[in-house]
C-alpha cells in the first residue's frame, strides 16, 4: 500500500488561494495608499519605496488599487457562488428526495437557466437597473443555481440507494429528514469541489463584466477595468495591464487548482488507484 500523499495541485492551488484571500482580508484594514486618492502630479510614477509598484494614469497607487479589487472579487466570488450553492443544491435535494415529474420539472428549468449565459443575463439586468457589482452577484448566481441543482441531484440519487438511507427509510424518517440528516453530508464533498471550481470561473467573469463596463464602478476598483482603462496605454504604461492580468491568472489558477486537488482527495477511483 503506497503512501498517501497530499495532491500537488491541492498544495499549489491552496497556497495561492491563501495569498489571494489574504490580501483581500488585508485591504479591508490597510492598504499602502487611499485607493481612490487622485494625484495627477505623480501620474505613471514608476516603482518607488512609496509606490511598490508606481501609479496609474491618474496617480493612483496601483498596490492599492490591487489590493482592494482583490477584496471586490473575493466578495463578489463568495456571494454568488454562495447563493447559487445554495439554491441549487436544495434543489437537487428535492428533485433526488421527490423524483418523478417534480424531478423532471426542475431537471428542465435547470435546463433554461443554461440557455442564459451571464454575460448576456448581466447585460439584460445592467440594462434594467444599471451596471453594478450587485448585478455581477446575480447574474452569476443565477447561472451557478442549475450547476450546483445538477451536481447535487446526481450525487443524492446515488446516495438514495444506499443501505443506510434504506434502514432510515424502514425507521420511518421522512424524505425531508432523510435528506437533512444522510443525503447531505454525504454529498458534500462533491458539492464544494463544485464550489471551489466556481470560485475561479466567477472570478473570471466578474472580471469580464467589469471590462465591459457592467460590474464595479468608479471610484471602486476592479482587475476587470483596470484592464479596460490599461488598453488604451500598452505602450506607454504596460505595467497597469500586467499586473492586473497577473492578479486574475494568479486567483483562477489557485481555485482551479484547489478544485482539481479536492476532487483528487474525494474521488473514490483515484482514492483506489493511489492506495492500490
């Protein structure tokens, strides 16, 4: 039997996720600079021991800018992958606990919620309501409710069958009990894998949606129009897209790897092939 090793992607991923949400933590209490202070005077100030890493187009300290669009996609990140979480997987609960046309009518909802990706849904909400970090949380919470419904409603079937939930059921315990107290916990891992893959693709698209305008608005920062208001200056100021573009790769990098590092842990065929 060989040894258990933790997965290096789950080391790399959770080491990154770390920094990521450390800064973010950090820039609710402290940042170098006031992030949203104008100075003109010192615009495309290059690296100094002020500036770590100079200052934008319009004299804004770029590690503070930084630091608190960090703090934007974290919360950004948490809301709407917590939401959807947890409306689709009760969902999936209740489509496994109920099955038949209660299971069918929730499969095809979920089914439609597919047919709106976010961007065009964020569009739509940006329109009705103005752009808004608010209007990022939803679209992407809309869009992760029939992931997460599917996810759970495939994991609890399996789990339905089991020999456990059978002495439950002989016992006497209600499907709404059962699926509290038995489906639930045993399908948890597979549920925050699933979360910790969505961390990274609404990372990403809330970057995406503040690119074009739609998610955080001045004088709230954001690495999505950070990048936006870089393109214009490529050749004069590359530093204010790199490190932006580096901040993004960095977090979705770190909870891709975390949710392919989890799924290693939980998987119960990998789990066979390393004990093997």
């Amino acid at each position: 039997m060989s040894e258990r090793r933790l997965s290096p992607n789950l080391v790399i991923g959770a080491a990154l996720v770390t920094l990521v949400c450390g800064v973010a933590l950090l820039s609710v209490i402290w940042t170098p600079h006031p992030h949203a202070v104008i100075n003109v005077a010192q615009k495309f100030a290059p690296a100094s021991a002020e500036h770590w890493l100079g200052t934008d187009q319009l004299g804004r300290d770029l590690v503070s800018q930084l630091m608190v669009a960090a703090g934007n996609s974290m919360m950004v990140a948490m809301l709407a992958v917590g939401v959807g979480c947890v409306l689709g997987t009760s969902l999936g609960l209740l489509a496994a606990a109920r099955g038949g046309w209660t299971e069918e009518a929730i499969m095809r909802v979920s089914d439609l919620g597919f047919a709106f990706p976010a961007l065009l849904f964020a569009i739509m909400l940006a329109a009705a309501y103005g752009p808004s970090l608010s209007v990022v949380v939803v679209a992407i919470a809309f869009i992760n409710i029939p992931i997460f419904a599917r996810v759970s409603r495939a994991a609890a079937n399996q789990v339905w069958h089991r020999e456990y939930v059978y002495a439950a059921r002989a016992a006497g315990m209600g499907r709404f009990a059962i699926s509290r107290d038995h489906i639930l916990p045993n399908i948890a891992a597979p549920v925050i894998v699933q979360a910790t893959i969505e961390f990274a693709v609404a990372i990403l698209t809330e970057a995406a949606l503040s690119y074009l305008g739609l998610g955080a608005q001045p004088p709230a920062p954001s690495w999505g129009r950070m990048l936006s208001e870089a393109q214009t200056l490529m050749y004069l100021a590359p530093q204010l897209a790199i490190w932006p573009g580096l901040c993004i790769f960095v977090a979705v990098l770190g909870f891709g790897l975390l949710g392919d590092g989890l799924r290693d842990m939980t998987d119960p065929r990998l789990v066979r092939e390393r004990r093997a």
